[in-house]
C-alpha cells in the first residue's frame, strides 16, 4: 500500500518566509501569490512526476475517470485560487499557520490531479469568489472569507465521496482521491472551528442561507437500509456520517464562482 | 494479536500406523477472524469501531483532570459518533459479524489529558488512514461509498483533537500525517493499521483471508 514520504518539499521551506511576508507586508498581495504559485509549480516536477508516472498510466486513463479527475481539478482550483488570492489579504495573523497549510495543501492537490491527468487536465476556469456581487467583500472581511471557505471545504467533502464509485475501478487513483478526500474533510473541520461551529455537520444546520444548498441531504440517518439514530440520537447519527453530492449539486453550488 | 497457529492431527492409516499431518489453520478459542470478501472489509472496521467506541466510552465516563466544557462536549460528540459506527456496522452485518474485541488500555492515563488527547490523536489518524487504504478492497460501491461516508468524519475527528492539543498551529492536518508536497493524507494496509493497533487490542486478529486488492 502506500505510506506517505515525508521527504521535506519545496513548499515546507516556503511556509515561514509566506508567513512573514503574509504577516509584515499585508496588502502587498500581488508579489505573495505570485511567488507562492511560482514555487509550488516549480516544485511539482521534483515531487510529483516520478510518483505520477509509477501510480498511473498517463494516457491510458478510460474517459469516464478523466472526467471525475477534471472535476475534481476544476474544484481545486478554484480551493487553490481562493487561498491563494485570500489569505495574504484578509487573515489575521493568528490564523495564519491554519490558513497557509490549507492553501498548501490545495496547491499540491491541483498539482497532483494536473500531474495524473497530463495532457488531458482542463485549464483553470476564471473565478469571480465575489459571485457575481453576493460576496462583495469576500476578500476584505474575514467572516465572509470563512464563511466561503467552510462552504468550498465541505462541499469539496461531497464532492469527492460522491465520486468514489465512479473510480473503483483504478485501485491507484481511487485511493489517491479518497486521501486527498481525508484532507478536505480535516480542511473543513477547522474552518468550522474558526466560525465557532463544530467540526462536524449536524443534521442540515447552517447558519448562512447562502450555503444551504450545501448541507442539503446532511440529516440523513439511514445507512444501507439501517436507521442509525436508534444507536444514540439524530444529532449524532446524522453527524456520524458525511453524505455525498452528485456532480450536478456540486456544479450548481460552484457555478456563481466560475465566470468561465 | 498473533496469527492462527497451524495445528497437527494425528491421523490414522490404513495398515494402523499413526503419523502426523498438518490440517488446516484454525482459530484458536477466543480469536477473531474477520472472514472474507466485503464482509471481511466491514469487520475490520467493526473492529477499528469498536476500539474507539471503548476508548471514548472511558474518555467520557471518567473526564481528565481539568477538562473544560467545551472539551467534554466534543468528546462525547465523538464518543457518540463512534457509537453510531460501531453500531451500524455491527446491524449491517448481521449474522456475518465478529464478536466483541477484548481492548486494552493500560498504557492510557485517563486523568491525564495528554494522554487522553495523544491517544485519541493515534486513534483518529490511525481511521483515517485505515479507510483510505480500505477503500480499494471493497467490490460493492455502495459500501464504498459508506465508508467514504465515515472516513470523513473520522478525518473530521482528527482535526479537532489535534487542535485541541496544538491550537491554531498546521497540526490538524500536519506535515506528519498529510504529504506536504503531494497534499495526501495516509493511507494503510489492514497490516500496518492493526499492528499499530495492536498496544490497545487484547483479542487476535485473523485478517489473513481479508481481500488484498
């Protein structure tokens, strides 16, 4: 199986000096994203293409998982852009060690899924994170950036559990999506706890009316035919288990962000 | 845990010499074999289940010393959240599922909240890493898509209580458990997960006839 190599990447290097270039030079955020998508890119070939060409068979990938990669690619650009543009701007120093793992992370991920899909990888859409006026200060005031950040980490949770079926047929690749699935759930969970909400989802409970389409479907408490609230309560059952979105819920929820 | 021992017979033959000859591998009493197939891959997480299930069960019965309210509240969430697993996939099984796991939490110090946190934080990484690597084992993708279903609120889990041991910081999803530059989260063999587990289990595990691929 696979263990994870904890052979020290280009972007560890990076982290201390973004954050003290997020912390001292706030504001100066064209100079910060650039020099943090120049080296996460930089620093793919040295990470990723031997693993890539080893775990998959570029080139031989049956359409229907290409189509799942590059909807997965499309969420993690816009996850990658989000941080990237945001979190030199609008996080406060306090949350910056947070923030700046996430969008680590998210970097790697569209590197990752860019690397497996070769030549096949769709180029990045453009993003409006303001939704065409709905978010107008997405990028200026940080309860709004939170609130779009818990709605992209938990829809990504969704998103990608409701594609798992659609790869079990590549062992490689099905894993390789739920480990990156694993994250955007620990991702979510955090961004939970700095809205002051638990790390889990209670039955369809929002607090914005702008992400109810996000949680829709999250009460339910039957598994498999097994109504598991009986093992102890609604709230927890419902809890206990994330659901799945389809595509079309997912692309819905992402199109106000994607001008094209 | 240890493997089941292979057992010998003594077997008659024809002309009433006796010999010895081996028969097959056996369980010995008390052992679990987690059987094979889909249902294989659910009993292996019924056990993982049933060990956090007990682990928190104690966490919250008798609170570290100095917890807070917000602390104690998680806890039991979790504690909750493992139940429910633990439980479901005990009903989903049916007839096919294994017995109780005897656990062992000596090496715990409930008073002590860096135990308790630490290992709760084994615990959760550990599930996560479990389902990962679980995930390509099953045949049925409706049962794949259940334990996607858990896998995240285990993941979930594990963000929380590393933030309760190390607020504010990277560690909920540390460079220690998720790649740094390919921004992957762990993914174990039923191997590594339950020799990992194996400090805290009383009980042998036989995931010999668990499905490899």
């Amino acid at each position: 199986m696979i263990t994870t190599s904890q052979t020290p990447g280009v972007l560890d290097t990076l982290d201390p000096e973004l954050m003290d270039r997020v912390v001292t030079r706030r504001g100066a955020v064209s100079g910060i994203s650039n020099t943090a998508a120049a080296l996460a890119i930089a620093s793919v070939p040295i990470g990723l293409g031997l693993f890539a060409r080893q775990a998959f068979a570029q080139g031989t990938l049956p359409q229907s998982i290409i189509d799942v990669l590059n909807f997965a690619l499309t969420l993690e650009y816009l996850e990658a852009e989000f941080y990237t543009l945001g979190v030199p701007e609008v996080v406060p120093p306090a949350d910056c060690a947070i923030m700046l793992q996430i969008m680590k992370h998210e970097v790697a991920h569209v590197a990752l899924l860019k690397s497996v899909l070769g030549s096949a990888a769709i180029a990045k859409p453009t993003f409006d994170f303001t939704a065409k006026g709905m978010f107008p200060d997405v990028f200026k005031n940080y309860q709004t950036f939170l609130v779009l950040a818990q709605g992209f980490e938990d829809t990504g949770v969704r998103a990608y559990k409701g594609q798992a079926g659609a790869l079990i047929s590549n062992n490689a690749i099905l894993t390789t999506a739920l480990q990156i699935h694993s994250v955007e759930g620990r991702h979510a969970a955090i961004v939970r706890t700095l809205r002051n909400l638990k790390g889990w989802i209670t039955r369809d409970v929002n607090d914005v009316p702008a992400l109810n389409a996000v949680y829709a479907g999250e009460e339910n408490t039957v598994q498999a035919g097994v109504n598991t609230a009986v093992f102890a309560n609604v709230d927890a059952a419902s809890e206990a288990f994330d659901e799945p979105l389809t595509k079309a819920a997912v692309l819905a929820i992402a199109a106000p962000f994607i001008v094209t | 845990m240890q493997w089941a021992g292979v057992s010998f017979a003594v077997v008659l033959t024809a002309c009433g010499e006796s010999t010895t000859a081996p028969i097959a591998p056996t369980t010995p009493s008390g052992d679990l074999s987690l059987g094979t197939g889909d249902n294989g891959v659910l009993n292996y997480a019924y056990a993982l289940e049933q060990l956090e299930a007990a682990y928190y069960t104690q966490v919250v019965a008798t609170p570290y010393t100095g917890i807070s309210a917000l602390e104690l509240t998680l806890l039991t969430d979790i504690k909750l959240h493992e139940v429910v697993h633990r439980d479901f996939l005990k009903a989903a099984l049916g007839a096919a599922a294994i017995g109780a796991l005897e656990v062992d939490f000596t090496s715990v110090d409930f008073t002590s909240r860096a135990s308790v946190l630490g290992t709760a934080k084994v615990f959760e990484d550990l599930g996560v890493a479990a389902y990962n690597g679980a995930g390509q084992l099953f045949t049925d993708a409706n049962l794949l898509l259940i334990a996607g279903k858990i896998v995240s609120v285990e993941a979930r889990h594990a963000a929380i209580i590393r933030n309760l041991l190390n607020p504010k910081s990277a560690d909920f999803a540390g460079d220690d458990v998720v790649n740094p530059t390919t921004g992957l989260d762990r993914a174990f063999t039923p191997a590594m997960v339950l020799t990992a587990a194996d400090p805290f289990v009383k009980t042998e595990i036989d995931f010999s006839t668990l499905p490899t691929n």
